[in-house]
C-alpha cells in the first residue's frame, strides 16, 4: 500500500510513454538524431522500469530495509518517469516546430498516438481574447469548441474529429464569435 501511488505513476508515464514514442517516431523520420541527449537516460529508464515490476515489494530481506526498499522503488519511478517526461516535452516541440503553421492567427495541432482513427475533446491553454472559434486547418471547416477553466487555466476545449491513427490535425482560432452547436447532453446536479 506504501507504493500504490509509485505504482500508479509508472503505469501513467507507461502510458504517457505512447504518446513520446509516436511523436518522437514522426519527427525522427525528418530530424533522426533529435532526442540523442536522452540516449543514456534512455537505457537508465528502461532497466528502471523492468527493476521497478521484477522485484517484491514486500518482502524486506538482510541487505535492505523496508525504508530502503522504498527509496529503491521510487528512484526506480522517478528515472523512468523522468526520461518519459522529457521525451514528450522533447518531442511535443520538435512536432510543433515541423508543422507548417502560416498564419497570424494562433494554431495548435493535436495528436493521436493510438492504432485507430479517434474523436475525442481536446484542451488547449488559452489566454487570449474573446469570442473565438475554432477551425479545422484541412477542412476550413468550424469545430465545437467552449471557454472552459480548470484549476485557474483558461482553456478552449474542442472536439477533435477524426484524428487519423498515430497523426494529427492543425487547428486555428480565430476572433470572433463562431456557430452555434446543438448540445449534446445536460447536467441534472439534483441528488
């Protein structure tokens, strides 16, 4: 129970490590040797990670104590989920450098890492001005989109349709006030 939130955090960067490996793959096939800082943390996350599930977490032998065993784990969590995050960072930045954006309006893409097309929301920070809306760069077409805040971030949340496997799309937001979506669905706070 000690290192269920340890646990929880490699399978997070785990999963997060999808999304890296996918954006890292695209930008390599362009600028291969952009991530060759990360190459020997690379090889520490990998051994970190295997440790990290190959070894019992309760049982505390003559060589450590049940202190030591956990300082053990958690380093091992930390070196994997470190290169993880610098990955994504890494990556993320090379992707958004490759994109051709050309416009003066403000534009981000999103990303898909899994094998199958994908319509999900998407945030996106934003402290612009507003009304905006957003538009799908490909399509020239608007996308549902609304102001949200989380935590004290502005964010326009969109929906994201049809993010082709392991790709993305570019979005632009642009001022003014866009059309109107039909909603999708109400919220009824009476228990």
């Amino acid at each position: 129970a000690s290192l269920s939130e340890v646990s929880a955090s490699v399978k997070r960067s785990l999963e997060k490590l999808r999304s890296a490996e996918a954006m890292a793959t695209i930008v390599a096939r362009t600028n291969p040797t952009f991530a060759s800082t990360l190459d020997s943390m690379r090889r520490q996350a990998w051994m970190s990670l295997g440790l990290y599930w190959e070894h019992d977490f309760g049982f505390v032998g003559p060589a450590a104590s049940g202190d030591e065993r956990t300082a053990w784990e958690i380093r091992q969590q930390q070196n994997f989920s470190s290169y993880v995050d610098q990955l994504y960072a890494l990556a993320s930045a090379n992707l958004a450098n490759q994109i051709n954006y050309n416009s003066t309006n403000p534009r981000f893409y999103v990303f898909n890492p899994l094998g199958w097309v994908r319509t999900d929301y998407a945030d996106y920070a934003y402290s612009g001005s507003l009304p905006v809306h957003v538009i799908d760069v490909k399509t020239n077409t608007e996308v549902p989109s609304q102001v949200i805040n989380n935590n004290g971030t502005q964010y326009l949340r969109i929906l994201a349709p049809n993010i082709a496997s392991v790709g993305y799309k570019v979005f632009e937001i642009r001022n003014s006030t866009g059309a109107s979506f039909p909603n999708t669905g109400t919220v009824n706070n009476t228990n």
